[in-house]
C-alpha cells in the first residue's frame, strides 16, 4: 500500500497540475528546441521528459528506482526519441545502493551523508529510507560518449549532485541542479566541482515556479561567488529550488529567456 501511494503520489505532483507543462515548455524554451538533445539525470516520473519532448528535443532519461524505470518506459514506449537508461550516475563507473523511501520517493538517495544531513530538517521529519537496492553506476562521461553532448543536462539527485558532476570532465552548454536548504553545503559541493571544470554563470530559479528569482538575481547571471551569496539569503527561508548554470565564455541560451 505505501509503495502504490507513493507512485500515485509522484504521478499526481507531476503530471496532475493544470498548466504546468505550459510553464516548463515556456521556460526550458530558452535552452532546448526541436532536434537538441537533453539529459534528465533523475527523471523520476518524467515530467520533464514529456515537456522537452513537446519541445522537439531528444531526451535520454537516467532514472535508478525501478518502479519508475517501468513508468518511464509504459509512458515513452512508443516515442524513438525518449531513451531511458535504467542507471544511477556517480563520480565512477561501477554499482552502488539506492535509499528508497517508498511513501516519498522522489526523495529517494545514493547519498548516506545526505540522508543523515536531512533527517533533522522538520520537512523530512516523516520521511523513511525503507529499502535500499543495487543499481548500476555510470558517469556523464559514459553517456556523452554514447549519445553526445546534451545541449541541456537536468541533476535532481537528492545530494548526489557534486558525485554525479565528478563523472563530467568538461563543461556543458547549459545544467541545472537541485538546491534544498537543508544539504546547503550540498550545492556547494556542486558549484565548487562546477567551478572546477571551468568558470560559470548561474541563475537560480524557486522550487516548481519555472520562472526566475528576479527578486534576488535581476535579470542577469551571477558568478560563483554572487549565487553563494543568493543561496546564503534563501537558506533561512527553507524553500528549495534549481540553479542553471552555463559557461562563463558563453553569450548564453541562443533562445530568448523567460
């Protein structure tokens, strides 16, 4: 029963709020068009897979859960330009154990630090790791030499965010990862291997808007040291969000932003 009401749950903040789609065609405009192709590193129920597909892209979905690998595939089956990788990404290739937590599973982890990291925070007073499982490791490496450069790379990972960046040894034309106030020294992490590979940009965007945080970047993008800054204000806030980032040389998404 928890495992289904945690499918169910996931379907339903996915795919079941009006106008959504909408937003997430309008926004990822500025970085995906027809023919570009789009990593989903943590695709979970496909959300973003379906809107990038109505965009034209092409999608390789990275998805570790196995509930949701079926999903995906009873969703995508029919679709030549959906390829979902039925793997976890990491540093190196290899296997690993996955913490699922059946009720809430889009927070499920490869992360133990981050597991521990958040099991204080009163917005994970509920949550359980009930079951861990082996998956299969790859890196970023490994699936841009088989599909190529994404013009565009999603990382929702729960923590394992830096872990996955240390399997890229070159920068992307444009990424997100996921930022929880909770594991701030998580996105840290992941900027600081971002910084690594070579100087970015960011902006950041609050959890699900699809829009900027105009409030805190303007309508510019911030180095390194002025999205710490930003990160640093919305900590207290206690409310997630993505950061995109793209080369510093670059002028940019070609497409106009939202």
């Amino acid at each position: 029963m928890t495992r289904a009401f945690g499918i169910a749950r996931s379907i339903a903040m996915y795919h079941g709020i009006p106008g959504r789609q909408r937003r997430m065609r309008e926004f990822y405009a500025a970085f995906l068009g027809p023919g570009d192709l789009a990593f989903d590193v943590g695709a979970h129920a496909g959300n973003r897979v379906r809107a990038w597909r109505g965009l034209g892209a092409r999608v390789v979905a990275i998805e570790p859960q196995p509930d949701f690998v079926r999903m995906l595939r009873l969703f995508f089956a029919r679709d030549d330009d959906v390829t979902v990788v039925p793997a976890a990404l990491g540093a190196r290739r290899g296997t690993g154990r996955l913490g699922i937590s059946r009720a809430t599973p889009t927070v499920s982890t490869m992360s133990q630090d981050w597991r521990r990291t958040v099991a204080g925070d009163a917005g994970f007073a509920r949550v359980r790791w009930t079951d861990t499982v082996p998956v299969e490791v790859l890196t970023l490496d490994d699936l841009i030499a088989v599909h190529g450069v994404p013009a565009f790379c999603k990382i929702d990972v729960e923590g394992f965010e830096a872990d996955v960046l240390a399997g890229l040894s070159q920068r992307l034309p444009a990424l997100s990862f996921e930022y929880l106030p909770a594991a701030h020294d998580a996105a840290l992490a992941a900027l600081a291997r971002l910084e690594a590979l070579g100087r970015h940009v960011y902006r950041y965007s609050p959890v699900e808007t699809m829009t900027w945080d105009r409030a805190a970047t303007g309508d510019r993008w911030l180095s390194a040291g002025e999205l710490e800054a930003v990160l640093d204000r919305r900590r207290p806030l206690a409310r997630s969000g993505d950061v995109y980032a793209r080369p510093a040389s670059s002028r940019g998404p070609a497409r106009p932003a939202s």
